[in-house]
C-alpha cells in the first residue's frame, strides 16, 4: 500500500466535511478523495440493512480510487457498519470517535447530552461507552431529525434554524446537562444556533478533530504518513448537487477548493 495513496473520506452528505476539514488542517500533505451520499441523504431514518448496502457500495468505490484507508465520517454509518467493513476490506478503516473522553474530561455535573440522528441514537453506543468509562455518568440521548436535512438544505441560521435547535436541545440543557456531544458530522454546520440555545454553561463537543487524530495515529503506526513535500490533491464527489456541496464547503475549510464533480458509484 503506499503512502502517497489518498485517505477516502465518506459520509451520507456533506457532513463529513467537517471531518475533512480537520484532516487538512492535521495532515495537509495527504490526498484526499471525499464521497458524500447527497443523493440518498439522509441514513438516520434508513434501515440497518439498506445503511450496511450503502456503506459498501461507498467503500467499493473507494478501494476503486486505491484509497490507502478510508474514514468513517458519519456517526450512523460508523455505529452501524463498522465492524462488518473491517473485515471486508483490506485497507484499514477508521470510525467516528464517539467522544467519550472529551465529554468526561469537560463534564463537571457528568451529565452529558448525546445529540445524534435516530439511527446513532437507537444503537446505544455513545451512552455505552460514556457509561462504561464512567460509571457515575448519566447520559441523556436525544435524536434531532430535522437538523441533518436543514443542513444539506443550507438552513444554518435564522429563525429557523434557531427553533429546530431550541427544540431539540433545549430539553437537555433543561434537564441539567453541561456537556453535549455532537454525534452527527452535520451538526457543526449549525454551531452557531446550537451554542446560542444552550448558552456559554453547556460545553459542547464536536469529535472531528480527534476523529482525524485517531486517523493519523493509524497512518503512523502502518508508516502510511504521506511524504512531507507532497503537494495534496483533493477530490470532492457527490452523488447529487456538487454545487451546493461546494458552497456549503467553503464555508467551513479554509483551503483552496477544487475538483467537486458528480459521481455515480453504481455503474
């Protein structure tokens, strides 16, 4: 496998840009090629069945891009298909990380909020491992379904975006949490309206960066780092709208943006 091979990056939309994000701020010399599901977004309200066939068929165009690994950028996908990938593909396969440090070491109350899609909320592991590294920590799972389709339709401020994110994290925030996580890689599209709602008492934990972290330390350990002097490619795909996925990109990486196209994984 060489190193010079690009890291996929994949999620159900757009998402997984703000993993990205943190990727080329870590690692600025890694190719990338990024496949978002614009498509079929979004997996939350899927079944596992038909979230495990889509995971595939991303991962199949992947391996067909010779990715060198390929990160998980989507907490459902990774919740729910990530054990069955690892032993399918060769390339070494990297999740979202739940967070679970981040929110113990922020938490004075150690009540912690999980916001997340239907789908992340409904397997439990986020509230599994908070509790299992810390037993005295109460967890409270909330599943806010409008959020990730409010971001792929560009609702990230405004009256409306304010209401969704009132009523979904407002209870939390009522019922004594002072940490939340955002298990969707959509949500830090709407941090502006989430951080007003909760108010400067509620931490809130965007796991990205030590998602690209996790990811690296792999690299390291296979000595798969690109060469220092690599000057990156980055490859952009969508399965909808490259358009709009560009748009919503360059308001969150501070990096050139170039080569966004749409891609049919199917054929």
């Amino acid at each position: 496998m060489a190193n010079n091979a690009p890291i996929g990056v994949f999620d159900s939309g757009i998402g997984g840009l703000t993993v990205v994000k943190e990727v080329i701020n870590l690692m600025p010399n890694e190719n990338i090629v990024y496949f978002g599901d614009t498509g079929r977004t979004p997996y939350g309200p899927r079944p596992v069945e038909q979230i495990i066939e889509f995971t595939n068929q991303i991962l199949d165009f992947l391996n067909g891009q010779g990715v060198k690994m390929a990160i998980m950028a989507c907490n459902t996908i990774t919740m729910w298909t990530l054990e069955q990938a690892l032993s399918r593909y060769a390339f070494p396969i990297v999740g979202m990380n739940t967070g679970e440090q981040l929110a113990l070491a922020a938490t004075k109350s150690k009540h912690i909020g999980i916001a997340a899609t239907q789908a992340t909320i409904n397997s439990g592991k986020h509230a599994q491992r908070i509790t299992a590294a810390d037993a005295s920590a109460k967890v409270f799972p909330q599943a806010c379904p409008p959020l990730c389709p409010m971001v792929e339709s560009e609702v990230l401020e405004g009256a409306e975006a304010e209401a969704a994110c009132r009523e979904y994290l407002l209870p939390m925030k009522e019922a004594g949490v002072d940490t939340v996580v955002l298990a969707c890689t959509h949500y830090p599209f709407l941090l502006a309206p989430i951080k007003h709602i909760l108010g400067p008492e509620v931490t809130v934990i965007d796991p990205a960066k030590q998602t690209a972290l996790d990811a690296q330390q792999v690299l390291k350990d296979m000595n798969l780092l690109a060469d220092p002097g690599q000057q990156a490619v980055r490859r952009f795909c969508f399965s909808a709208d490259p358009a709009r996925a560009k748009r919503l990109a360059e308001r969150i990486i501070d990096a050139p943006l170039h080569n966004f196209e749409q891609v049919n994984i199917l054929e």
